[in-house]
C-alpha cells in the first residue's frame, strides 16, 4: 500500500500545502529532503522516525 505525507498536518510558518505520496521509503525520502531544504529541520534519525510514523494510508478511489 502506497503511504501519503502531507504537510498540511504540521503547522508552518509556510503554511505549505504539498502532499507527497509512493511506498513508505520513498515518502520518508522526500519529506524528509522537502522539511530540510522548505522549513529548516535538520535531516536526522529522529525526524526520519517522525516523519515516518505520521503517514498515512493513500486512499485510492475506484470507479465503478
């Protein structure tokens, strides 16, 4: 199941709206690189473990 992060869950001074999703390492990549380089966190285990335990499932819609 692919998992979803999306920044608007932690209030920023950026007020950023971006929502990332794919598989789990995939995000906790990407989140982790956009919290550095966006908002100024300092990449490090603990904002990995962070980042990772606030994912989400990806709802997927399916048409019938």
């Amino acid at each position: 199941m692919r998992k979803v992060a999306d920044c608007r869950e932690f209030p920023s001074e950026a007020n950023c709206s971006l929502v990332i999703s794919g598989t789990e390492d995939e995000v906790v990549r990407a989140a982790t690189e956009h919290a550095v380089s966006v908002h100024g966190e300092t990449d490090s285990p603990e904002l990995r473990e962070q980042i990772r335990g606030s994912l989400k499932d990806e709802l997927v819609l399916q048409h019938t």
